[in-house]
C-alpha cells in the first residue's frame, strides 16, 4: 500500500524509489501550484505525514509520479 510505503520513507531522504517510481524534490511553491491546477483532487494526491509532505499520482492504481515537498 502507498501509504505505507510513504511512511518508510525517512524524513531527511532526499532520494527513494516507491513501486518502482523515483521520488523528486519539489518546492511549497511548485507543490502548492500544482494542487491548484488540480482542484478536485482527481491527478495530484496530497499525503501529510510525520515524515513530510508527499504529493503523487497514479493511474488504475498504477504509481506514475512521486514528489516529496521540500522543508
């Protein structure tokens, strides 16, 4: 499960791979821009941990892009 998988991510990685998808860095600027461009919530997914702040997208419960927000 990707929530899961989220949380084994450490909160300093500045690198990982999730079902095979390499995790990219992104800024609150770049993150908070494409959340808008996605206001119903229907590519970008938003996940606040403990670790970070995650924003993906999947397709046919298919993990096609993985972002961790830079602090």
């Amino acid at each position: 499960m990707i929530l899961d998988e989220l949380l084994a991510i450490p909160a300093d990685a500045t690198t990982a791979t999730v079902q095979d998808v390499e995790m990219q860095i992104i800024s609150v600027e770049q993150a908070n821009k494409m959340l808008e461009a996605d206001a119903n919530d229907e590519k970008i997914h938003e996940c606040l941990l403990k670790n970070g702040r995650f924003l993906f997208a999947s397709e046919d419960s298919t993990l096609k892009t993985l972002y961790k927000v830079a602090q």
